[in-house]
C-alpha cells in the first residue's frame, strides 16, 4: 500500500493519492523533529544541537533523534515524554493529521503524505500562504542536512530525478514484531517511506511515498520486504520525474547493495513498544 504526494512549483501541478492516510512514520520523522528544533531555536543552534541534528539526518542516528524528542517535550513523566514544542511546530506548519507518539517511539508516531509534504514546502519556501514558519536561514541549515545524507541513505524517491537537480532527501523504514500487542495486520510488516525535495535554478518540486505492508513471501529473507518497498517508492518516483521533465530524468535505480543493506538495517532497528 501507497500514499503519494507531489507540488511543482514550476510547473502549478500538484497531485496525490491516499495522501491523508496515517502510518507509522519511521525515520521520516526526523524531519520533523528538525523542523521543531529549528522553529523553537530562533536561531543558530548550539553546537550540541547542531551535531545532534546532523547525525540525525545525514545518518539516520536513532540516539539523536531520541535526545532531540526528549529537549523538546514535557519530562514530568520521563518513561513517557509529551513532546509539547514539536506539536507547536505541528500546528504552526499546518501538519494537522500528524500524531505524535506520546510514549517516546517516535518512529511509530502516524505520518501522512499531505503533511510531508507540507513540511517539504515549509523547508523550500518563505510561505506558500501567510508568514514563513521558519526563516531563510533554518530552511537554508535543514535543506543542507537533507543534501548531505549519506551516500547509502539516498535511494526512493530522488530514483530517476534530473541529474543537475539539487537533492534533498531523507527517508525510513521499520518492520513491525510479532509481539502479540502489536495489531495482527501489521505484525511483521515492513513500513518505508522516502521524502524529497528538488531544487536549483531548473527546479522546485518535492515528492513524497509512504508505504505499508511490505510483507515478506514465504521462504524469503526477512530484508525482502524492505526491498520491497524501496521498489515500490522508485517505481512511483521514476514515473513522476520522467511525466514532470522526461528529457531530464533517467531510470537509474538507487536500490542498496546488499551490503549497504545489512548496514542500514543495524543502524535503523524498530523501536519496540
């Protein structure tokens, strides 16, 4: 299952598909957590904060993320942070169908499209309608972050994008246990997402795909439903780059080595509930 969303600012076309449906946001919502960080900051960030953030993005550093969660939530109750100030960027940016998970995971906060997709639009303009949620230098600092995400991490949705287009790109996956308190629908399921923005003198567009039920066929290893997904989100991705600019794009894939793949899936483990 996919939830898709698309702006170009170039061209006026925006398009989507189930895009307010919520799912477990994954690492994408790291994104959001540096939208957070950058709107209650107020300026430039300490150094702490600053390498804190940079992990978090550019490596998908989960003990970042969780450090930066718990600065910008209500500790009266330590075993389950409030994060009240993210939920002011929430509503600030106009991210009205994002929940946050009020117990810590926040991998397993609910995400949609259309709210990703806002919080791309907030990063790659001064305000699309009314005041800039961020100023130019926090949109400046966190599109920077989403260009440096390294090299194995880069794969979804920038597959098949012009090559001389400026990439920002952030993305997550998790897989649900088999814990009986986890919904029998999702348990052993494979949750990846991908979110980017384009940009340069050619281009300002930003996509994003959600995906869902990556199952895993009998008999496969347990990564195939991760692959799975990842095709998937650079099937909808190559369409989308070649309808927009079809002299531009390519059809190159960005799918991981299977090395790479081992990688990335002991830095990003689920976080359990």
């Amino acid at each position: 299952m996919a939830s898709v969303a698309l702006y170009d600012r170039k061209t006026g076309i925006e398009c989507a598909y189930d895009e307010n449906r919520q799912q477990d946001a994954a690492s994408v919502m790291k994104t959001v957590i540096l939208g957070a960080l950058l709107f209650q900051n107020k300026g430039p960030l300490s150094s702490e904060d600053d390498a804190l953030a940079r992990k978090m993005i550019t490596a998908s550093d989960n003990a970042s993320a969780t450090a930066l969660w718990k600065k910008l939530s209500d500790l009266t109750n330590p075993s389950a942070p409030n994060p009240v100030k993210i939920q002011e960027f929430l509503d600030a940016a106009g991210m009205k169908n994002t929940v946050l998970d009020k117990e810590g995971f926040w991998g397993l906060s609910q995400v949609t499209a259309a709210d990703q997709l806002t919080l791309l639009k907030v990063f790659t303009s001064d305000g699309d309608t009314g005041a800039p949620v961020l100023s130019p230098e926090a949109r400046s600092y966190a599109l920077d972050l989403m260009n440096h995400v390294q090299s194995d991490q880069r794969w979804g949705t920038p597959a098949g994008a012009p090559q001389n287009a400026v990439v920002h790109v952030k993305n997550g996956w998790l897989r649900r246990s088999n814990n009986p308190d986890v919904d029998p629908y999702d348990r052993l399921d494979w949750k990846v997402n991908s979110m980017a923005a384009f940009t340069g003198d050619d281009y300002d567009y930003g996509l994003v795909v959600l995906t869902e039920n990556n199952r895993v066929a009998e008999g496969q290893p347990a990564e195939s439903g991760w692959t799975y997904g990842i095709d998937t989100i650079e099937g909808v991705a190559h369409a989308v780059h070649h309808d927009l600019y079809p002299e531009r794009s390519s059809f190159r894939s960005l799918q991981p080595t299977p090395q790479s793949l081992v990688k990335q899936l002991k830095l990003q483990p689920q976080q359990p509930r």
